[in-house]
C-alpha cells in the first residue's frame, strides 16, 4: 500500500515539474505585427496558387437609372465602369 502510494506521490511531482515552464516569459507580439506576418505569408502562399478577385459593377444602379429615364447618366456610368483596353 505505501509503495503504490509513493508511486503516486511520484508521478505527480514529476508531471507538475514537467509542466512548469522554465523558459524565459515570451514576449507579446502586437496585433500590428501579428497582422503584418499574416499578411507576408499571404502574399507568399500567392506565388505558389491563384489570386480570386471580385471587381465592382454598377449594374443595378445602371438599371435604376435606365428605368427611372435617366440613359445619358446610365451611359456616363457604364462608360466609368467599363474597362478600357488600350
């Protein structure tokens, strides 16, 4: 009965030892920085695969204007929003 309960008595101190960090404490990264690491391994990850991009249309404003009369305004804003090939 003792040996089992000084088996126990052992595993314990070890484990609570073993658990105990002896490092020295480690610095907190700012978000700032956190973020910028992101933002590097990003960008790095985008030469191995594919970039997705969404561009903007102004389709439903273009609608509204063309419905409410207003086609020379729809025009201008087709014109702006519409890429130019040169």
């Amino acid at each position: 009965m003792n040996k089992i309960i000084l088996g126990i008595l052992f595993l314990l101190t070890a484990t609570i030892g073993l658990a105990q960090d002896t490092n020295a404490p480690k610095k907190k990264i700012s978000e700032r920085k956190q973020l910028k690491n992101a933002t590097t391994q990003q960008i790095s990850q985008c030469y191995e695969g594919a970039l997705l991009v969404r561009l903007k249309t102004r389709k439903h404003s273009i609608e509204a204007l063309r419905k409410i009369g207003e086609n020379k305004l729809a025009d201008k804003s087709n014109r702006c929003t519409t890429p130019q090939f040169h």
